[in-house]
C-alpha cells in the first residue's frame, strides 16, 4: 500500500487470481484486483460474460483518454483502441467513429 492505496494487479491466468484471492495481503486490503487479462487466450463459454458499457464515452478524443486511462494501453488511433478495448469486453454505444 503507498500513500493509502492498495497496489493494482492485472493477473493473467485464473490460477494467479486464486492465489492473490487466498493470501493475506488481499484479505487484507493492501492489494486489490482491478481486472484480470486473459493474456490473448480465447475465452471458453464459461468466461464469455456481457460486455460492460462505458456510456461516457461519445468521442474519439474521449475513448483514446479512456482506453489510456482505464485499460492503460496508449493508443493514437481510435480505431485501435476501440478494437482493444472491445477485445477486452468493453461497448461504447454513444460513440461514432467515422
């Protein structure tokens, strides 16, 4: 924990999250899981979930912020981005990319 706030973890595998889960620092609180990145490996059905809409973002200025900001990946074009972000399960249905 620095300054108060618990460390962010992007863990790849669903073995890692149930080791963090189960150890002391997580129990507690000096460690919290933001998300969990499957490392590019297909999803099974079971892991196959709804997409999480992101309605704030209605411009392709405001979805480079977001996917740097959220996701932490920088992009320049929000083409990319979008595909990125969609990749992770994220829809942005009041945004238009022309």
């Amino acid at each position: 924990m620095l300054n108060n706030v618990p460390a962010r973890l992007v863990l790849k595998t669903q073995y890692s999250q149930e080791l963090l889960e189960n150890s002391v620092p997580f129990k507690d609180g000096y460690v919290k899981l933001e998300r969990v990145d499957n490392g590019g490996e297909t999803p099974t059905q079971e892991q196959k979930k709804e997409p999480i809409r992101v309605e704030e973002v209605d411009s392709p200025e405001k979805l480079l912020e977001w996917v740097a900001t959220e996701l932490e990946k920088p992009y320049q074009q929000p083409k990319a981005a979008l595909a990125y972000a969609e990749k992770q399960g994220y829809v942005f249905p009041n945004l238009t990319i022309e």
